[in-house]
C-alpha cells in the first residue's frame, strides 16, 4: 500500500494511494483505521510529508561508494573516522519539507549537495527490539534528501548546519509499505539529468540492524524516520536547479532549489 499525507482546502488527511487518486483514511495509520469512499485525484491535493515524526534519525557513511567518493571530495580523515563504526545522528525534525517545496540555499553557506537516500518509517514504540524482530515496527518506507552544507561548514563541531538548516529535509511523496528495502535502486537526477544510482543492496547497516541499533538506547515512536544513507556520489545544488530522487517500487520525490533572499 501507499499511504500519504495530504493537504486539500484547508484540512489534511492521511490516504490510500491508488493509481492517480487518493483515498481518504478515516482514522490514524498507526492505529485502526479505515479507508472512506471519498477520494480525490492526486492533482487536486497538495502531498504533504508522510508523517510528523517526533524525531528525524539517520545513519550517514552506510554505502562503501559513497565512503569513497566523500574521503576523495572532501576530508578524509574526517570521512574515515565517522565511517568507522555504527553512529546514528539527528537530522532535526525541524528541516523536513514535503514534495515540490523549495530548498532554500542559506545565505551563508557556500556548498550544498544533494543526498538521496531510502528513509525507514516506524510503525510503533521500539524499544530494544532485536535485528529479527525489527521489521515488525517498521510501518514502510519513503524517499529523502539528506541536503548537507559543506564547504566551509565542515569544519563544525556538530550537524547543527551542515544537515539541520531549515528545508535540508525533503521527504516524500508517501509512505510504501509492502517492499523489500534491501533491494532497492536509488536514482537522483539534477535537472532531469541522471548524477548517481546505487542499491540498497550495497548498505554496510540494513535497515533493520538499524532499528534495532538505535533502539537499543531510544525509544523509536510511530512516525519517526530514519535516513539510511546516500549510495553513491554527490553534486552541489545552486539556485534554479530542481534535484529528484526515485525509488523503483515507491515513487519520485523532486524539489526545487532556491538562493535564500536576505
């Protein structure tokens, strides 16, 4: 299934996703819940994201690809030591944007790159659940882009910029729940030109080693969403660029790129 949220007038619902049109549920996705007869074609509603997470995880470094292109571009003993272990962050629920919104380049900041990734969205409370039993507080998952400040933002102590500025945290367009998220191509283009594929396949922590990782020490809650890393290479984003990323088997999500007006 393919759940979203959505805006239409001046109220939201969560839907079921089918074909052209979204359906509209009746109830939260987290808990019982049914499908209504109303429904309304995509075109008409504004896709919002998913859900309203009250926390934004991620797990950066996870695609021995991108470990390499990052240690090339950038700084690599930085690269090799955050790379050399298990180190789940916030990305900072308080950058999330949804489908279509604006990316807005801070004044500041001097590059800014794209990172498409497959985002894990939690189901139910977890709280020490094992590798194996993990799948089963998982609800589905979606599309993000882990927008990062570079540059001279680097040399930061914490991600407070570099991953957390306002619109760094493209999510969308909606909610899959029946996939194999260890089997999975990661498309991004920019300007409708293709810059990076990879698999999730090729994932150094799988989503569920993930799950239960971070839940060893947080409580995950329905909603929460965990970014699992970008597989490949990475470009900077200037003004007037528009940036997609697709997932094969759940949809496209593609934002437009602005300088921010000071």
């Amino acid at each position: 299934m393919k759940l979203a949220r959505f805006g239409y007038d001046d109220w939201e619902s969560y839907g079921l996703v089918e074909g052209d049109r979204v359906s509209v549920i009746q109830g939260s996705i987290f808990r019982e819940h049914t499908v209504t007869g109303v429904s309304y074609a995509l075109s008409e509603v504004k896709l919002l994201p998913p859900t309203q997470p009250t926390a934004y995880w991620a797990v950066g470094l996870n695609y021995a690809a991108h470990i390499a292109h990052q240690e090339e571009a950038l700084d690599a003993e930085r690269i090799q030591r955050d790379s050399s272990a298990f180190r789940p962050w916030q990305k900072g629920a308080n950058c999330i944007i949804g489908p279509g919104e604006n990316i807005v380049l801070p004044a500041e900041s001097d590059y800014v790159h794209y990172e498409g990734e497959l985002l894990i969205v939690i189901g139910k409370p977890a709280r020490r659940v094992s590798v194996e039993d993990a799948p089963n507080y998982i609800l589905g998952y979606s599309i993000a882009n882990d927008v990062s400040g570079e540059g001279s933002w680097a040399a930061d102590l914490s991600n407070w910029r570099r991953k957390m500025c306002d619109t760094f945290g493209p999510v969308g367009p909606w909610i899959e729940t029946d996939v194999d998220p260890h089997d999975l191509e990661i498309i991004t283009r920019l300007n409708g030109q293709e810059h990076d594929r990879g698999s999730t396949s090729g994932m150094i922590y799988d989503c569920y080693y993930t799950v239960s990782g971070i839940s060893q020490f947080v409580t995950l809650r329905p909603g929460d969403l965990i970014l699992t890393g970008a597989p490949g290479s990475v470009e900077q984003l200037h003004h007037g660029d528009v940036v997609e990323i697709e997932i094969p088997g759940i949809g496209t999500l593609s934002n437009p790129v602005v300088a921010e007006e000071v």
